[in-house]
C-alpha cells in the first residue's frame, strides 16, 4: 500500500486500523477470521490476497486442509450463484425465453438497454 501511504496517508492509516481491528481474537478466533479471509479472497480473485491470508491462516495454526475446505467453501459459493441468478422474479429466466408461446409483438417491457434500439 506504498502508493496509498504516500498519496493518501490518513486513508492507509484508517485502513491499517480497520485491519488490526478485525484481525484479532474476538467473537471468533484469529484462525477462523483468516480462514474466511482466504475464501473471500478467492471469490475477488486476489491472488496477493490468497497468497496473504493463507500463510497468515497457517500462522495462526491453520492446517493445508482447513485452507483447501475454506477455498472449497469459496468454490461452492461461486458456482451456485452462477446457477441461482437465472431465478429472476421467481420465475426461472431460460423458462422464459424458451416460451413456447410467447408473443412476438410483446411490447420490451422487461428488456434491459442492449435489446433496444
């Protein structure tokens, strides 16, 4: 955070305080906050992140496994939201476009700006 601490030091230093703020014992323990850290490193796709959290988790007395199930977590997560989003107004979006009966001249209502001239 070179960049941040030269160009905006009151920002990197709130977020120095926020880090050690959170990343302490507390309700839950160093080891679990880590360990969520790595999965939701996964899901932003920050390798640094990843790279961080799991030494900092192994620090903390995490085990390989428990780093592969917090990323197995992360997996799970990603891909059921990939299949969760078509449910768009409690209706399931490719039962709609696959209507077998749908009105040509049904006026793009629903339709986001890419479909409209």
């Amino acid at each position: 955070m070179s960049f941040l601490n030269e160009m905006l030091p009151e920002t990197a230093e709130a977020f120095g305080q926020m880090r050690n703020s959170i990343f302490k014992d507390g309700f839950l323990d160093l080891k679990s906050k880590e360990l969520i850290a790595v999965a939701s490193s996964v899901l932003m796709r920050c390798q640094f992140c990843v790279d961080m959290h799991s030494q900092r988790a192994v620090a903390a007395g995490a085990a390989k496994e428990e780093i592969a199930e917090a990323i197995a977590v992360a997996m799970f997560i990603a891909a059921g939201s990939q299949i969760g989003w078509t449910n768009l107004y409690k209706e399931n979006i490719y039962d709609k476009i696959f209507e077998t009966d749908k009105d040509e001249d049904k006026e793009e209502e629903d339709c986001c700006c890419c479909c409209k001239d």
